[in-house]
C-alpha cells in the first residue's frame, strides 16, 4: 500500500475517533443532573444540589459523615451505596423527617398557611447523634 494511502486512512481513523469521542462527551454534557434512588420521603423530583444541601445539613445536625446512615457498597467498601436501605440509621432518617414535618404542619403554621420559625434536626441534636436534652431549670 502506498505510503499517501497509508496516511489517509490513519489520519481517517484518528478523525473517525475524535468525532466519536466529541459525540459522547456533548451528550454526556447535555444529560440531566443524576437523580436521588430510593427516596421515600424527599421528593422524587428534587435536584441533586437540593438533595445536596438537605443532606450537608443532616450531617451539621449530627455532627455525622455520610457513612453514618448511607452503607458501603459490595465490590468497593470505601465507596457508598446511596440507594441502600441496609443501615438502620437511613430508615430512622426517614421517620424523623416525617416528624418534623407533622410537628411544623401542626404547630408552626400562622392561620393562612404561612410557614413560621421551624423546628429542624439541629434543633434537637445540636452536632449530637443522640438528640441532646437538658433539664428544665
């Protein structure tokens, strides 16, 4: 094979390659931001920064690192598995946001609906894992 033919055809498949490549980088690009798996109480549509800074604010309350309700995953340990239920802890998460929420709904509404000063995580926990309670007095 000629030696200009040779070089046509290598310079073809480099082409071919960066297209390819630039085609698949532009559609990753252009995908919507992941989505939560597995919410149970959080809305299903709500977007990965929100999702983001709601659990920031869990582990400020806590005084906790992610590892702390979310599970390892099987083939890599030092990685999480967001979408695990397997850590009891998630499942209690749960049930304390659905506490607050009831307690905010019922407590802390003005008469038109208008939310008002909230109770939060933090209001109890306080940077503790165990809700910190002092005596009155």
């Amino acid at each position: 094979m000629p030696l200009n033919r040779r070089l046509l055809i290598t310079i073809g498949y480099i082409g071919l390659v960066f297209v390819i490549s630039s085609f698949a980088i532009s559609v990753k690009q252009n995908d919507p931001a992941p989505r939560g798996n597995n919410l149970k109480v959080l809305p299903k549509n709500i977007s990965h920064e929100e999702l983001e800074k709601i659990m920031d604010g869990f582990k400020d309350a806590l005084g906790v690192k992610c590892g702390h309700c979310h599970a390892s995953q099987d083939v890599n340990p030092r990685k999480l598995d967001f979408a695990s239920d397997a850590k009891p802890e998630k499942d209690m998460a749960r049930k304390m946001i659905q506490m607050t929420e009831r307690i905010n709904k019922k407590y802390f509404r003005k008469s038109n609906g208008e939310a008002m000063v909230q109770v939060q995580c933090k209001t109890c926990h306080r940077g503790n894992t165990k809700p910190e309670i002092k005596p009155a007095g």
